[in-house]
C-alpha cells in the first residue's frame, strides 16, 4: 500500500496557492469532487409563475476531473454551476463538495467555502472584476478574503499576470483592456487563491476564435498543472470537445455523457432515456419501440416496421 502523508502541504506554483499531498513520494495537487443527489431548483418569475430549473440531477465528479456542461439555454446549465458554488441553494436535493454538504452550509460558512476553496467565474469578464481598478488591484481583490499566511506564500501579482500574458498590462485599467484581455485577467482573479474547484460560465463567450483558444489553453494547463478541478458551462460543442467529459443538460436533467470521444445517454428517474437528438428526429414522441437484451452489456432497441414513417 502506498502511504500518504495525512497533512497537505501548502505551496506556491506559477504565482497560485494549493495544498498538494505527498503520495509515494511524489507531490501532487489536490483537486475536490462533487457530488449532486437528486438536486431540484425552482424559481419564481416576474409574474409570479413557478418554473422548475432542475429535476431530479444526481452527478458525480471526482477530484481533479475537467468537465464541460453543454446545452441550450434554458437547459439548467448555469443554474447547475450556481448552486455548485453555493451562490443559490436547492430547492430540494444534496450538494457535495468534497466531505462538505454545502446545500445546507450557512451563509458565514458558504463564504468561507466560496474565498478559500471553490471559485466562480460569472458570465461576462465585466462580472468578474472592477472595471477602474489596474489589473494587479484586482487580484489584489481577489485574495482579500484569504488568510495572511495564505497570502505570504503565493507568488506576487505581476507573476501571476504573467501566467495569463497580462504582463505588460499589469498597471492598466481594466476598462481600457480587449474582451479577451479581460477573460484573461477573469481567470487569473478567479485562481489568484489557489481554489480546488474552479467554476466557470461561459468563459469563452463573446469572443474571438483566437481569444477563446487562448482562454482554452490556460484552463485545461491550470488542470493539467495543479490538479484543480474545472467544471465549465457553454453552449458551443467545439468547446465542449477539448474537455475529457462532456455532460450535456436537456430539460434540467442530465441527458447524455461523453467520454473519451463516446457518446452515452443518462438512465434518468423511472428509467427515462433523452435519445440523441439526431435520433429523436428519426424516432419523434409517441414512436413504439422494442427493447430487446443482446447480452450482459447490450441492449437493441428496434420500432415496428412503418413506424415513424411518414
């Protein structure tokens, strides 16, 4: 058995705080999973109307994964990635991050959580920072919440603006700065703490194929170099694609899975099944269909002859 040593051990990399572990001899950084057990969102409109965001979503993310929410608008997506940072809390249902329950996590607590171990990228880089404060004044900012001695070990503001080549632009303001320089800038505020979980909403949208490449690279080097886990919300599948799992939100559920490049549908409550939608095309509403067991693993699903046809 390999022995881990039961206390992390802080250190500074490329101008980031993370606790890392010693396993058989080797440092490794330390991501956090994520656990949802039938999470249920409601909300209230203007008009008094109740609208059920989720519906029934149980999901598990192991540390350190990188994953991407893909679906429309209106899918749950977003909504989902609120409630993983503790922004909103569940109608119904249980939020795991790592050991910790935040679905029922007091506000005091959920702030502690939110400045030292998960942090969210809002949607619009103009969400995520002050718009008359330099570049280095805004992660000065962002690690105002962190403790003195967390603060001693990460590597000084100009480094980190480096990581994201924003070196030159370390004494600009940021409302004179690109779309894509603020993304930039979004990103290294949001891991200026060194989180374990990083959340992000659309960060690739509104801009450039060159600037969303480029904001791309930095998130998948940011897991690839520290371990931490990401999870990203977007509506475009070419973003999608550069992540190892893709879960895809129909109707706020979870609806399909890829991996590896595979396509898989999610069994949903009473053994619901969303068919891809190049299927669902084919085979509309109310279409019969004949489950029939191949083997251990396989399942042929075939309609009568005529059916669906026009």
């Amino acid at each position: 058995m390999v022995a881990t040593t039961p206390a992390p051990v802080t250190v500074g990399t490329k101008g980031l705080v993370v606790e890392e572990y010693v396993v058989g001899g080797t440092t490794r950084a330390r991501g956090v999973s994520v656990r949802c057990e039938g999470v249920v969102h409601l909300y209230r409109t203007f008009e008094g109307h109740d609208v059920v965001a989720l519906r029934g979503v149980d999901l598990v993310i192991q540390p350190s994964e990188r994953v991407a929410f893909l679906g429309p608008s209106g899918s749950g997506k977003s909504t989902l990635l609120a409630l993983l940072g503790g922004i909103q809390r569940p109608s119904a249902g249980r939020i795991f991050v790592g050991d910790e329950e935040i679905s029922r996590m007091g506000e005091r607590f959920l702030a502690r959580l939110r400045a030292r171990r998960v942090s969210t990228m809002l949607q619009g880089a103009g969400r995520n920072l002050l718009p008359y404060a330099t570049a280095s004044q805004n992660i000065a900012f962002a690690r105002l919440a962190m403790e003195a001695e967390d603060r001693e070990h990460a590597v000084p503001a100009p480094e980190l603006l480096e990581r994201v080549d924003l070196g030159a632009q370390a004494d600009q303001t940021v409302s004179t700065m690109s779309g894509g320089q603020r993304q930039r800038l979004a990103l290294a505020c949001a891991v200026a703490t060194g989180p374990d979980l990083l959340l992000a909403d659309e960060p690739t949208s509104q801009l450039s194929h060159q600037d969303r490449d480029h904001v791309l690279d930095l998130i998948h080097a940011l897991g690839d170099e520290l371990g931490t886990t990401i999870i990203v919300v977007t509506h475009q599948p070419e973003v999608a694609a550069t992540f190892p799992r893709t879960i895809t939100m129909k109707g706020g559920r979870v609806g399909a899975e890829g991996r590896a490049g595979t396509e898989y549908v999610v069994v949903g409550e009473e053994g619901v099944l969303h068919l891809p939608s190049h299927v669902a095309a084919e085979w509309p509403a109310g279409t019969l269909v004949r489950i029939e067991p191949m083997d251990y693993d396989r399942l042929v699903l075939s309609r009568p002859d005529g059916e669906g046809e026009g």
